[in-house]
C-alpha cells in the first residue's frame, strides 16, 4: 500500500494520503461484511442447537438448590449503580 501510494500523481504531487482513505474505507467495510456473516452463522449454529437449554436449566435448579442448602439464611439485596 505505501509503495503504490508514494507514487507521483500527474501535478507532481504525493497520492499517499488520496490512496490510503479509499483504502481504508474499503478495509474496513470488507470486515464488516466479514463480522456480519460471522455473527449470523453464530447465531442460526446456536438456535438450531436446543439441546442444550434443558442441562443450563437442570444446572440452575441444581446451583440454586445447592445455595438454599448452604445458606438457608440468605437475602437478596439489590446492587445499585
């Protein structure tokens, strides 16, 4: 990238900084386009994938039992920020 853009423009002048904004801009939109396809891959993997949802409710119950027992005494009280 800096190779070609130290190249002269036909008034004599440095193109650096013409070409690298294009450059740039297009850099970043192709990874965007990238985030996004990987985003909606990630997501349609996770829906199609239910079986999971019953062993994270099982594990809830499971701790929340296990905290009742430990500490019968317990309250909850709000955090505020």
């Amino acid at each position: 990238m800096l190779v070609a853009g130290r190249r002269h423009g036909v008034r004599g002048q440095m193109r650096t900084k013409a070409f690298r904004l294009p450059f740039l801009v297009a850099y970043g939109a192709r990874i965007g386009e990238r985030l996004a396809a990987a985003s909606s891959s990630a997501t349609a993997e996770m829906q199609g994938d239910e079986r999971l949802l019953p062993v994270l409710a099982a594990r809830n119950r499971a701790a929340d039992e296990a905290f009742a027992r430990l500490f019968p005494t317990a309250v909850g009280t709000p955090l505020v920020a």
